[in-house]
C-alpha cells in the first residue's frame, strides 16, 4: 500500500479515477479530501490536496508517485507529516486504529 497527497504539478489532477492508467497490479481504494475518507467511484475526480491510497504489486511505487505526488510529497495526518524514511501509522479510521501499520518509505501494510 502506498498513501500520497496528490501535489499541483500532478498529472492526474482533474482527472477521473476511470481515466487514470495506471499500471497494472495497482487500485485506488481510499481518498481522503477535507478531512472525510471516502471509497472513490469511477466518476470521483482527483484534485490537489487529496490524499489517495492504493494497493499495488511491489515496484510500483516509482509509477504511482509519478502520477500523484511527483515530488513526493508523503501525506499529512493530524499527527503530522509522515517522514520519508523510518515513519509508521496505524491504518484504518481514517488514519488511526485497525489492522496494520504503514511504512513511510514503500508503505507495506502487514497484517
């Protein structure tokens, strides 16, 4: 799993989830907007600040940046920014509590 704040030099602002290519072996299942998280559809379109997370085979993380946060922004959490290297998060509930935790650097979810 990886989590980034879509920046605004990214591709896909203003895109549709149904228009994103992303590559294969990779899904968006969350976006975070104002503070709400929210299952995104095929109609929800991505804008600056949003916060995304997605499911994706290892090695993809170059890819996905590339296409939201191609500066790589790491998201920000009421706790604070996670740090590039080294920062772990509980995930679930909207960033808190539930099942796992989140490396900053790859963001691999063990559960």
């Amino acid at each position: 799993m990886i989590e980034l704040e879509v920046t605004d030099d990214a591709p896909t602002i203003g895109q549709k989830v149904s228009e994103i290519e992303l590559p294969e072996g990779s899904l968006i299942i969350s976006v975070l907007r104002g503070g709400t998280g929210f299952v995104p559809k095929a109609d929800t379109t991505i804008e600056a600040g949003d916060e995304v997370l997605l499911v994706l085979d290892p090695g993809l993380e170059e890819a996905i940046t590339a296409l939201f946060a191609p500066n790589g922004h790491a998201a920000m959490y009421r706790d604070g920014p996670l740090r590039r290297y080294g920062a772990s998060l509980p995930v679930g509930g909207g960033g808190r509590g539930a099942g796992g935790v989140v490396e900053s650097k790859t963001r691999v979810v063990p559960f």
